[in-house]
C-alpha cells in the first residue's frame, strides 16, 4: 500500500522538490560561513556541522533512489551534496571519542591541595 502512494507521479514530485529543497539549504549553510562577515545568519552554518552533514547524506541517499536516470543537474548536485558532508563530517572529526587527544594525561599524581585553573579563549 505505503509503495503504491510513493511511486504516484504527484507524491514522487514533492518528495523530490523537497529533497532538492533540503539539499540546497544543507549546501547554503556549508557554503555561508566561508564569507567573511560576523553577521548572525551568515555564521549560523559554524554550529550545526553534524545536522547538515546528516541532511546532505539523507538527501543525496533519496534522490539516488528516487531518480530513474541521473542528468547532468542531478550529478551536480549529488556531488556537491556529498562535498559538503565531507567538510562537514572533517570539521567535526577532531570532537569525536575516537579522534586522538592533543593533549596528554600527566604521569605524575596530583596532590590533594593543588587548585586546578581551565582558562580558554572563547573569541577568535
């Protein structure tokens, strides 16, 4: 029944309008934060790598599927899809558990009336 209303011409239509549409916002926000302004909306592709780079990946996986015949248009995309969740993907690499650590466990033990200080930059 469910494969009966997705083969339907007019559902096969939206499903693929919005896959397109998904896709292309996936690559506006990979695409924004090269510019060179600090402005909100340009830097708001900076924060949610895993959430595009797991939009380019859905979108590239259903329009694979849903295509009869690949054109020119729909390898473009498929291919631009694909780089931007590989930059994505890269830029996140570096916080995932099994990335190595930059920095070292110390080997000698801490005694009990030591303070520990954690000072960061939050501004680049």
């Amino acid at each position: 029944m469910f494969a009966d209303v997705i083969n339907e011409p007019k559902v096969m239509w939206i499903l693929k309008i919005l896959i397109y549409l998904s896709g292309a916002l996936a690559i506006i926000l990979t695409v924004l934060p090269f510019l060179k302004f600090s402005v909100w909306w340009i830097r708001i592709g900076d924060f949610p790598r895993l959430q595009i780079a797991f939009v380019c990946v859905v979108a590239a996986v259903l329009l694979f599927f849903t295509s009869n015949q690949l054109g020119s248009v729909e390898i473009v995309f498929l291919a631009s899809l694909a780089a931007c969740a590989i930059y994505q993907l890269y830029c996140v690499l570096p916080y995932l558990p099994f990335y190595p650590k930059q920095v070292q466990k110390i080997s000698v033990p801490i005694a009990e009336n030591t303070i520990k200080i954690l000072i960061f930059n939050v501004f680049v």
